[in-house]
C-alpha cells in the first residue's frame, strides 16, 4: 500500500508510519505549498492513498469530478499529538472489514465512514 501524506499530516506520524514499513510519500518533504489539485494529481499517477485533514478532496472528487486516486483517507478532527495520526492509521489497519482501496474514507473520532470512489 502506497501513501501519499498531505502537507497538513505531520511529520512525525509521517517518520512513525515509514519506521513501521509503510511506503509514504511526504508534500511536505517533496512539494511544500503545491495546491490541492496537483496533491491529487500525484496521488492518481502514483497510484497513492491520500492522507490528509483536509475536507476539499472530497469536492474535488465528487462535485468538480476530478481523476480519484487509489483512495483517500480523511481525518476529520484536529489532532492532540503529532504522533496521533500515525497510531490512529496503524489501528485502522487492524480494523476488520475496512477497504481503503478505491474508497473515500472519513475518520471522527467516534465512526468511520465510507463511500465508494467514482
């Protein structure tokens, strides 16, 4: 599975999610400052999951029916660590019955939520 952390994701759930054997690609490491579209972008011709904070992938997708990346995972809440994300996702993976491929995935603290990618 290959990641493609958005620049709002921190970086040292980035450096956690990379140490526990992870492919993770990092914007804020590569491309700091590049607009949601090109992170997108990256993602579709990378074959990437997107992880981000960020809600506008979602518009992007579904309204303005912009290219779906192999899925993206949104967290949908402001984290109290930088480590957070990482343990978080880590947690997700062991979750049974979740698909991240060719889902748009919304992560609260209390559910999660998915929806088919066009």
């Amino acid at each position: 599975m290959q990641l493609l952390a958005n620049e709002n994701f921190p970086l040292l759930s980035i450096k956690l999610i990379r140490q526990a054997g992870y492919d993770i690609a990092s914007i804020t490491e590569d491309s700091p400052g590049i607009e949601d579209i090109e992170v997108l972008t990256r993602a579709v011709n990378e074959q990437r999951i997107i992880l981000t904070f960020d809600r506008d992938y979602g518009e992007l997708i579904y309204r303005l029916r912009k290219p779906s990346p192999r899925g993206v995972i949104y967290l949908r809440f402001r984290p109290c660590t930088p480590e957070e994300p990482a343990a978080i996702w880590l947690n997700l993976l062991q979750t049974e019955g979740l698909q991240f491929e060719g889902r748009f995935t919304v992560v609260e603290r209390d559910q999660i939520r998915q929806r088919p990618l066009p």
